[in-house]
C-alpha cells in the first residue's frame, strides 16, 4: 500500500520519484529473504509522502505485510518511559535529583543515583541484559523484584556520572518509579497520559500470549535463513523496552511530542538536553532519545531491538520531517536505511572534508576499558592518511577512521577522541551515542 500527496511533494522540493528509489532500497532484502518484512513511513508536516508496507507479516501462513502493522518497537519504548518521567516532574511528584532508593529498594552499594543518571544511561548499574543468566531466565515470568535483587549483587560498571553505557535496567527502574509515583501501573498510564493524548489507537503494551488484531510475527535469522524468533517474556523488556506501535501512530507520537502536547516547554528542553558526565564531558544521550548532526542537519532519533524486531524512529526538527521504519526481522539494521532514505530528502551540508597533518603513529597501540557489558580491547593501527581500529582484538571488527579535527576522528557514526597528557596520547574516548567509552591506553 502506497500513500502520498503529490501536491505536498512539489511544494517541498522533494523528488516525485522518493516512492521509487524507497521501493529500489528495500524490495531487495524482501527479495533476498533477508527480512520477513518491513514498512517505512516518510512524513512531512505530519503528511505521508511515503508509507508502505513490503513483505510478510507471517511466512507460514504466507500473509502479506498490512502497512498498519503493529511491531515490537524494543527501545524506541525509552523515550516513552522517559516522557512519564517527566511529567510526573512537571507535576513536583518527583525530582529528576532524587536518589533512586527514594522510591525503590536497591543496595547502591553506597553510591547515590539519581533519576537523571538512569535516564541518560550514566547510572554505572549493571545493565541485566549483560548478565550471563539472562537469556535463560527470559523465557520464564519472575516478579519484578526477582530482577532488581539479581542486578544488585553485581558491582557497578562505573561510578554514576563517570561514563555512559547504555543501560535497560535504567529504565526497567525508571517504570517502577512511575507505578510508584503515579499510582497507575506503567501500561496504564503509558496509555492514558501518552497514546492517548497523541491519538495512538493501535499502540500497546506487547504481550506473548494475546492474540492481537494485525500485529507482525518476529523472526530471527541464522545459516539457514529466516527462522522463528525466540520466546522472551514481557515482564523482562518492561519499560525499557516493552511497547507495540504502528509506523502511522509512531508519527503521530513524534507530532505530539516535538510539538507541545506531551511536555511542558521547559521539561521538553529538558528532554532533548543531552547529559554532560561528572568531568563536564558532552555526549549524544539525552533522555530516551539521542541528538546529533547527520550531514549537517540535528537529527533527534532512537532505534530498537528485541526478539525478532527492529525498529527506527528518526525526527528531523528544523524540517519537521519523521522517516520510521519497523522491521520483524533481526538482520538488516533499519537506522541504516532510515539514513538512507534521508539522504534521498537531503543535501549534505556538512562541510568540507578535513585533512590530517603531523605525526599519526602517536594514535597508534593498544587500549583497554569498560564497555558495555565486557571489556573492550582495542587496537588502532595507521591506514595511509587514515587510522584504522579494530574494536575486538583482531576478529575482523574493523573499522577506518577519518581526521575530523586535534585528536579527533571519526568511522561515519561514532567519534574518537584522543586524550593528550604532557604530549602524549593517554586514553581513548569513544562516542558512540548510545555510550560514552573512556579506555585507557596500555603501555
């Protein structure tokens, strides 16, 4: 199904062909059985100029893809969670300063968190996703606090505000805090005060065993190709990533919320504030939602992934332009090809391309250092003019990097910086958006 107003289309500039170079980018990974099926939504000024839905929404049942599809979003849901939070904010039910064991019980281990720090990833808890027993445990229900007494036993990865390392069990706090101060519980009130006020009718709080009008079946792949997804039970992605949504509702969240009807002028700014670490360090993560430049333009975005889902919601501010794109497949990543069709709408206007004069080799070693959920090993190596990085010790995870300017590089998405004490390169800092990695270099 293909929506879209031509008339709008010649106003704007924009290509009458834009249905047609989508059409191009992703019939092939339908083609190729390298996803089961997908629906893109391009919107300007809340208008369609393409939604359209490719694929299957069952394979065994060989069911086409409907274009409202409902789709597991995974962490598209933070923003969301992050939303309530800041209601309830607004409200003076809560204090974005508070300590978090103001309102649940968990051994900080004599740290003080904050609701910021979960809301921004800075926290230092350990995520539960990264724990070794997890994927066993996500197939059986256990009470949240089941959840809560497993991460606290586990040492922090890094002393709140010190780092970013993208964190799910952040926000499965961070829905527990909005029961708490609420009195709702968290799908009730994601729907009365969210959905509802943004006109969402076919969003929703996913379930494993209900039976729902037009929702997608997710699948994974391996070897063999397209197989079914693995079970997860909803009790464990809860707020931090637990919401159901459709291409058309997920535009009509972005008008709501970019546009006054969710937030308060002051707590929106307050939502799209990217967080500074303890050192004053800025990075990318605002609060459920990054904000970056993409050739030149802010781009305010987040993506998701869950079992048998992927998801991208990308908003451009200043065009006031959504391009989202649901995926029920784990394979192809739909924050590249949500770039892609951006770059069919616009012009890089990020500038010249920089050149990189002096001494490379001062880059070149090894660094080691927290990331998220292991330690990362990494190696930088000279490529001609460029430096190259191998982000897994030698495994093939290689990337270039490009001169972006003093001691600062970049592969395209993630930044690098290199940190200098009295002339010499001490540590690695890597952006990364969804995590701010400091790595010390070895000698």
């Amino acid at each position: 199904m293909f929506f879209c107003c031509t008339s709008n289309k010649k106003e704007l500039g924009i290509d009458s062909d834009l249905g047609q170079k989508v059409d191009k980018l992703v019939q092939p990974y339908i083609n190729e059985s390298k996803v089961a099926g997908m629906v893109v939504g391009v919107f300007k000024d809340h208008q369609p100029l393409v939604l359209k839905a490719y694929g299957f929404a069952d394979l065994e049942l060989d069911v086409k893809l409907p274009v409202n599809a409902s789709f597991e979003i995974g962490s598209v849901t933070k923003q969301f969670t992050a939303a309530a939070i800041l209601q309830l904010a607004e409200q003076q039910k809560l204090s974005l300063e508070d300590d978090i064991t103001k309102y649940i019980a968990f051994d900080t281990h004599g740290k003080k968190v904050t609701l910021r720090q979960l809301l921004s990833h800075t926290s230092g808890i350990k995520g539960y996703t990264e724990l070794p027993v997890f994927g066993q445990l996500s197939v059986h229900t256990y009470s949240r606090d089941t959840l809560l007494r497993l991460v606290e036993k586990e040492p922090f990865d890094f002393d709140p505000g010190e780092a970013l390392i993208y964190n799910n069990t952040a926000f499965f706090m961070l829905g527990l805090i909005i029961e708490k101060v609420s009195g709702m519980a968290y799908e009730a009130y994601v729907k009365t005060h969210l959905f509802d006020k943004a006109g969402m009718t076919n969003s929703y709080y996913c379930s494993e065993s209900k039976i729902t009008k037009n929702r997608a079946h997710g699948y994974d792949t391996n070897k063999e190709g397209l197989v079914r997804a693995a079970y997860l039970d909803h009790t464990w992605p809860y707020a931090a990533g637990s919401l159901c949504s459709t291409v058309e509702d997920l535009e009509k969240w972005n008008n709501a919320l970019h546009h006054g009807k969710i937030l308060s002028e002051k707590m929106y700014a307050e939502f799209i504030t990217p967080v500074q670490l303890n050192d004053g360090t800025p990075t990318h993560y605002a609060k459920g939602i990054t904000v970056t430049d993409w050739k030149g333009k802010r781009l305010l975005e987040h993506g998701g992934g869950i079992n048998g889902f992927l998801s991208q919601n990308s908003y451009f501010p200043e065009e006031d332009v959504s391009i989202i794109v649901l995926i029920n497949t784990t394979s192809v990543g739909p924050r590249e090809i949500a770039d892609q069709i951006a770059g069919f709408l616009f012009k890089d206007s990020s500038g010249k391309v920089n050149t990189f004069s002096g001494d490379i080799s001062k880059y070149t070693g090894h660094y080691k250092g927290r990331g998220r959920g292991q330690d990362l090993a990494v190696q930088v190596s000279k490529n001609n003019s460029d430096l190259m990085i191998d982000m897994g010790e030698g495994n093939g995870n290689k990337k270039t990097l490009h001169f972006i300017k003093e001691n600062t590089w970049s592969d395209g998405f993630a930044t690098y910086l290199f940190e200098e004490t009295d002339g010499k390169v001490k540590a690695l800092r890597i952006d990364q958006v969804y995590g701010y990695y400091i790595i010390p270099r070895l000698v």
